[in-house]
C-alpha cells in the first residue's frame, strides 16, 4: 500500500497596519495671522495722598469774670423767690455783657415771641397739660428711649421757638460770648434751686442728680409755662370773663364756674392751677382752648401800663 502523505497547506496571515501619530499637530488656524502678544505692563506703585490735616478747634474762650446779681434771690423765709419774668428774659436782664438800654432794644423781639409763645401754648394745649402733670418729672434721665419719647412730646414747641439767647443770637443781637453769659445765669439758678428742692427732700446724690437733669430739660419750656401758668392764675378772678369765650353747653358752663369759683378761694397760685384741672372732666379739648386764648389775652391787659 503506498501512503500518500497528505499536505496542509497555511493561508496567509493579514495583519493590520496603524499609522503612527505625527510627532506636531498642524493647529486648524495655521493659515490666520496672529495679533502680536500684549505688551507687558510693569506694576503701578500706587502712594495714597495724605490726607489733609483736621482743623484743631480750639477749646472755647473762657467767660470774662464779671459782677452781676444772681437770680436766685431768697426772701424773709430764706426760700428762693419766684421770678417774675421768664428764665431766660430774667437773665437777659442780668446780663453784664450787655449794654445799656439793651433791653429796650430787643422789645420788639419780646413782643413777637410772645406773641409767638401765645400760639403756641393754645395750639399744645395737651402737651402743656402733661408738662403741668408731671411729665419731666415722671422721666428717667439716663435712659435715652424716655428722654426721647419726652423731647418728642415738647417737640411741636420747642422745635419752632429757640431759647431768647440762641434766637438773639441768630438775629446777630448777642454774639456768641453773650450768649453764653446768659445760658450761665439761667444754668446757675436752675442749680440753685434744685440745691434747694433736694435740701427739703432729703435727695441722695442720684436723686439729686437727675432732679438737676430734669430741671436742666426743663428751661427749654420755661416761656410757655410761665405764660400758661400766668394767665390761668390771673384768670381766677375774672373767670366769668374768660368763660365768655368759651363755647359750650350751660350744664358744661355751669361746672366751670363752680371750679372757677374754688380756685379764686385757694390761697397760692399752685392751688389755684391744681383746682382748675378740675376743668378737663368738664370741658373738651377744644373749649379749654379757648378759655386759656381769652385767659392770655386778659393777663396781658392787665400787664400793660396804666
């Protein structure tokens, strides 16, 4: 038997060949010109300007030492007496800064403002009613929320009327060192007689300090209680008068001429105010208004030279 052996024979192998990656990308933007690099800027060394030298105030001149009559004046009972004008129209005329027949001078000015304070004293009728009921009094004075609910309340007054000094002085009749000679007498008499309140009560240090404080606060009301005060006073004994100005019912009527009546029969002029209070319980706002326009206008006719 003859073997034939039998052949394979391989196919060949088909391998597949990868182009190697170039070693440089041509960017697609080869063919666009280029701008030239910005140009380097170095740093800017930046030096603030000095700042301008604050204006030194200088500490105001002192006070010359002049002779003048202090306000606080004790009667026969050793008490301060009361003032019959004003604070500040009584400092005014104490004043030794002042010339001669300066008074006279600014009478214009003095009448205008009360007429002035009249308006006002009518038209804040509720508010002088709650500085006569204690208000000031009732504040604590190193707690700044009650201090400005109180300057809030005077406010309508004394935001349209400055005291004498400062309106003198903006009227260029007082400079400014007069001024301050006046706001020193005043100063000094609300001291005084607040030495005198706190001797009578017996006030510690702190109660004294913040009677000081409320009457220091105080004098800035000063003119339009003086008048208020004043002419309710005065109007005691001619109260059917100031009632003839009033518009109200009889009944109403009626009432205040009974208060009136009571108040003519008390003694001191603190009495006389406390017993017309009575007059809130039976007159409206609006009629008190009125008795106290006719009330001013009678205390001054009976000011007026005869």
């Amino acid at each position: 038997m003859v073997l034939v052996a039998s052949g394979v024979v391989a196919a060949p192998v088909l391998a597949q060949v990868v182009t190697p990656p170039p070693s440089q990308v041509t960017p697609i933007d080869w063919n666009i010109p280029k701008p030239p690099p910005a140009p380097e800027i170095p740093p800017v060394e930046f030096t603030p300007p000095p700042e301008p030298a604050r204006p030194v105030t200088p500490p105001p001149a002192k006070l010359p030492d002049l002779p003048y009559k202090a306000l606080a004046e004790k009667g026969p009972d050793g008490k301060i007496l009361p003032l019959s004008d004003p604070l500040h129209i009584a400092a005014t005329r104490r004043n030794p800064m002042l010339p001669e027949g300066y008074m006279d001078q600014i009478a214009p000015v003095l009448e205008e403002r009360q007429g002035r304070v009249d308006t006002l004293v009518v038209a804040n009728l509720d508010v002088v009613e709650k500085i006569e009921d204690g208000i000031f009094e009732s504040v604590d004075f190193n707690n700044r929320a009650t201090v400005r609910t109180l300057m809030d309340t005077i406010r309508p007054m004394t935001s349209a009327m400055k005291t004498l000094g400062e309106d003198l002085r903006e009227r260029g009749l007082m400079d400014q060192m007069q001024t301050r000679f006046n706001n020193k007498i005043v100063n000094e008499y609300v001291r005084a007689v607040n030495e005198e309140k706190a001797a009578s009560a017996a006030k510690d240090k702190v109660q004294s300090g913040q009677s000081l404080l409320m009457s220091l606060y105080k004098q800035n009301v000063d003119e339009f209680m003086f008048t208020y005060e004043k002419s309710m006073a005065h109007a005691c004994g001619r109260f059917g008068e100031v009632l003839s100005g009033v518009q109200a019912d009889e009944a109403a009527l009626s009432k205040a001429r009974e208060i009136g009546a009571q108040a003519a029969n008390a003694t001191t002029d603190a009495e006389k105010l406390a017993t017309l209070k009575g007059l809130r319980d039976v007159l409206t706002l609006d009629q008190r208004r009125q008795m106290v326009d006719k009330a001013i206008k009678l205390w001054h006719e009976s000011r007026k030279p005869q």
